[in-house]
C-alpha cells in the first residue's frame, strides 16, 4: 500500500484556515404543492448563520 504524502495537505495553510470559517446549512423547506419536505443546502460565513436561520 502506498503512503499518502503529507506535504501536499500543508501547502496552503492560510486557506484552510480561511475555510473554517464558513459553515454548511441545511434546511427543510416544506414544498407548497405536494407538502413533502425538501432540504436546501448553503454555505454562509459563520457570522451570518444566525440572521440567515431568522430569515433576515
């Protein structure tokens, strides 16, 4: 088995570090035709969710 190579991951370490700053948000929409449930995904900076779940 080969080894992974552990230097490729580390090259860009100011944009991973950017990266932890946003986050994935999932919510059910409930459809207006049939009443099932859909999910609908975003990714918002993490200063953002609260007014975006608030529907601001």
């Amino acid at each position: 088995m080969a080894k992974a190579a552990k230097t490729a991951i580390k090259k860009d370490l100011k944009a991973s570090a950017e990266a932890k700053n946003w986050t994935k948000v999932i919510r059910a929409v409930r459809s207006p035709k049939s009443g099932a449930y859909t999910f609908k995904e975003q990714i918002i900076h993490k200063d953002k969710v609260k007014d975006h779940l608030a529907g601001k």
